[in-house]
C-alpha cells in the first residue's frame, strides 16, 4: 500500500486530477473539486483512505450506483483505486447548494417543497427499479441549482460511509425501499418547517411531537397547504390520520405531489440562492483555457419526454388565443370593429328595408345568450380500474337517472375496513356526456353516512379513462352525507366527469357498501 499524506490544493491524482478547492470533510472521506486535465472540466472527486476498512465497500456501492441512469443523480465518470493512499470516485461537478444550507435561512414554499421532493422520489424510484438504495438520504444529499433543477448525491456511496460497526448488513431489500421511503417523508417535512423528524439531522433541529406523535407540519408553521400536509402525514403517520391510505413507494409519493403540485397557491416567492453564502458549492468557477486540440466536447442531455407536460389541446389553444384577443389595445380595437359592423347592419336595414315586397317580414331571429340548466347525460359506465374483472355491478349503472330515489348503483360488500377492505382505493361512475361541456356543478344523492366522495373531471376530449391518471380532481368531500353538490372552476370543459368512492359507510358489523341513488350534471347548454 502506497503511503498517505495529506492532500492538499494543486496535487495531480491518476495523473489526470488537479485538485482546486476543499468542499466538506464528513465521516473520514473528504470531498474536492477538481480540474481533469484531459477533457477540460471541473469534476467532484470523493476519496477516503486506502486503510480504511470501508474503502473497498466504499469504490463497490459507487460502481453498483452507476445500473441508474436518472439524471437527476451525478454521475460516476471514473474510480480510482489506491492513488496517493486514497480510493477516489470521481463525479460530474454541480454548480448548486446543497438543501439543508437552504433550510437553514427558512422553510421552502408548498409548491416548491412538493417540487423537490417529487423530483427526488422519481430519482429514487428509478434506482428502486434497478435494486440500488440510498439508504441514508437527508437534505444534505439533495442539491439545488439556480435554474430550478434538482439533484441527488451519495447514491449507495453514503452508506458505505457510515462508521464501522453501524453499517447495515439485513438482506431484505424491502426494509430498505421502505427506509427510503420514510426518508421522503421526512424530507418533504424538513422543506416544509425546517425540522427533522426525529433527530438533529444536518444543522436541523428535531421537529416537535406531542404524548410521542409527530406533529403535522400544519401544527408547527402556519401557511402549509393542506394537501401537502396530507402527502406528509401519509408517508410518516403511523397510522395515518382519517384511515386514509399510507403511501409506501417513491413512484405513489411522486405521483401524488405532482397531482398537488400544480393546484397549489403560493403567497411567498421561493429563497434566491444566490443570496445564500456557500462556501463550497456555490462558486465562481475561474475560467480555464486549455492548451493543444480542442477537447471533447459531451452534448448536453435533453430533459426526457417523460416528464414534459402534455401539449395543450386545440380546444385549448383555440380558447387561449381568444382570451388573448381581447385584453389590452386588442380589445378595444375588436370592439372598435363588432361597433362598425353593427352600425353598417343597421344603415343597411334602413335603407333597403321599406323596399321589400312583403309587407309582414318574418322577425329575424335573435341570438340566444348561453343557457344554464341541467345536462343530459349520455351514458354511465361503472369504473373499477384496480378490479381483478375491472367492473362493479355494472347492470345497476341505470338506476342513477331512473328518477326514483329508492333504486340506485351499489358498490360490491366490503370487509374488516371502510376504505374498501384496503384491496384497491375507490370505485365509481363515468358520466358521459356526449360532447364537451362547460360544468357548472354535479349534484350526488348517496345512501348511509360516512362515505368520502371525490369528483374528477376527465382531461381528453373523447376517450373513455381507465384510471385516475391525467383525470383533473375538482373536489373531495369527506364523511358526506346523503345529498352533496359540488361546483366546478369556471375554467373546465369536460365531456367525462367521475364520481369517484373512496370511503363506504358500514351496513353491518365489518360488513361495508356504498351506494350512488342519483346523480345530475348542471352546465352550459
């Protein structure tokens, strides 16, 4: 073994590395960055001691870490074994801060807290895919670049760095998705009210409980959504609040806060970063001219489709350019133009009226303003999409429109619990309405108390949905009683709309069974 002294700033490591700057030293690895003499670019160079006992460890979680191919993880560009006395993994460099120097100047808004945190869950459920666990994630693993973008480091590598003796060692690889899991929980409340749930993690003191329960993030700051802190109490809640369902993978967490996501209203404007002094990571890099042949230059790595959003829809950009059209100096000078036009109609009928040879003239017919009542309903359609046959009862569906309160659609019997046995998350009705229409409100008439009722409103034009994915949530009423009316945002133009069971009320002991007697969508005609 090659004998160690300490590094300092200007030594060459593989002939390839100059290093720069010293940026952390944590649990006996040190972290650089450096200048790689070959392509011309600053890299991130993680190093601990060729003697250490975790050094083999250490270079074998960086090379299993490398199966992931999510962006939002730096990337491993090379592994150097024993160089100088130290086992090195070499990254890409990130001009970003790391989260818990943001939390340490103030909480994060709700919308940019279910932001990051849902990028995280995507990267991590893409590395659950693979098998690979991070296992030890805290808000100092997270980065935040200036232009929003996220990223996650120490894949694996942080807990081949945990102190000897405190390494886990159980082979059972759902105890650490599950750790993982907790751990995006505990993130989304660290973005939340700047505490860490159950201890002093990363220069965050411990969040606050009460008789041994955590408290909610709504207990500890005021202003935090109600929805996010829902996502947070079902993740963490032990059980979780209201019996609703715990979320248990990274892939439902980030479903989950990109359905919030964007409904989400923000009073505070997110913390500039570059405001935030770091001594390490935020930096001007200085400008390096290299010498001899161009060096080779690596394309930047387009964001993928997948997380781009839906194009608008011709209706849609049909409608955007009309709103358009009419604010600002346009709309006086459309108004300018409908004035003309009407002038121009009415000097034409004075001077060729009295010329007509019908002395009784048929009355013009006059424009008829929009008309708001009560939308016929094409079809009902039973929509159990989690069913093993993926029907429920569907020769009832016509009891809904029958008139008759007494008759209605009834769900399948339920055991031991009221969110449906736990075997899937709600069942319901589509409403086709034929055609889209702007929606005013929908009326339900339900049988028993306690059932919890959502109303989503589909987003395509014309095809039938078959599952709550791209479905736009309007409303959730909670232990609803036997008559609810729910009204709909002035701006949704829908032709499905789904009414949507959740929780069903109790007909026996441990026996449970919802039932829809009647149903009317009101709206434009």
């Amino acid at each position: 073994m090659t004998e160690r002294r300490a590094l300092v700033s200007g030594d060459v490591l593989d002939d390839r590395y100059v290093l720069q700057d010293l940026v952390t030293e944590r649990l006996g690895a040190t972290t650089w960055r450096a200048h790689d003499r070959v392509l011309s670019r600053n890299v991130g160079l993680e190093m601990i001691a060729s003697d250490d006992a975790r050094a083999d460890h250490f270079l074998d979680a960086a090379r299993q870490s490398t199966s992931v191919s999510d962006p939002r993880f730096l990337r491993v560009l090379d592994l150097v074994d024993d160089d100088h006395g130290h086992h090195i993994v070499v990254r890409e460099w990130a001009r970003a801060i790391s989260l818990d120097q943001v939390l340490a100047q103030s909480p994060m808004p709700n919308r940019r807290s279910a932001h990051v945190v849902a990028e995280v869950a995507e990267a991590l459920a893409h590395a659950h895919e693979r098998g690979v666990y991070h296992r030890r994630l805290t808000p100092h693993q997270v980065l935040l670049k200036e232009s929003g973008g996220v990223r996650v480091v120490g894949l694996g590598v942080a807990t081949a760095l945990a102190p000897v003796g405190h390494q886990d060692t159980i082979d059972d690889l759902h105890i650490y998705e599950q750790r993982d899991v907790t751990a995006l929980g505990k993130l989304l409340y660290a973005c939340l009210v700047a505490r860490w749930p159950g201890a002093h993690v990363d220069q965050l003191r411990a969040a606050p409980t009460e008789h041994g329960r955590l408290l909610r993030p709504r207990q500890v700051r005021a202003g935090v959504s109600r929805e996010v802190d829902m996502v947070c109490d079902r993740i963490l809640g032990d059980p979780p609040q209201g019996h609703r369902r715990p979320l248990r993978t990274a892939s439902d967490i980030a479903h989950e806060l990109h359905l919030i996501g964007e409904d989400i209203d923000e009073v505070h404007a997110p913390p500039n970063l570059a405001e935030i002094s770091s001594p390490d990571l935020l930096r001007l890099d200085p400008v390096v001219e290299p010498v001899g042949p161009p060096p080779g230059l690596e394309p930047p790595r387009r964001r993928p489709k997948a997380y781009e959003p839906a194009p608008p829809t011709p209706f849609e950009r049909g409608k955007a350019r009309a709103v358009r059209a009419t604010q600002g100096d346009r709309g006086l000078v459309l108004l300018g133009v409908v004035g003309v036009i009407a002038l121009l109609t009415f000097l034409g009928f004075l001077a060729f009226g009295s010329d007509s040879a019908d002395p009784v003239a048929d009355p013009a017919p006059t424009p008829t303003s929009a008309v708001v009542g009560t939308l016929p309903v094409q079809e009902v359609l039973d929509f159990d999409p989690q069913g093993q046959d993926r029907e429920e009862n569907p020769d009832q569906v016509g009891n809904v429109l029958d008139g008759d309160p007494t008759t209605g659609w009834q769900t399948s019997t339920y055991y031991n619990q009221a969110t449906l046995g736990g075997l899937k998350d709600g069942v319901g009705l589509i409403l086709d309405l034929g055609a889209p229409r702007e929606v005013e409100s929908v009326r339900v008439a339900l049988a028993g108390d306690g059932t919890d009722v959502t109303i989503f409103a589909a987003t395509a034009a014309s095809d039938l949905p078959n599952s709550l994915e791209g479905l736009r949530r309007v409303a959730t009423i909670e232990d609803a009683g036997a008559d609810i009316t729910v009204s709909f945002p002035d701006d949704i133009i829908t032709r499905q709309v789904v009414v949507w069971l959740q929780r069903l009320p109790q007909i026996d002991d441990g026996e449970y069974r919802g039932e829809i007697r009647e149903v009317s969508v009101r709206g434009v005609r």
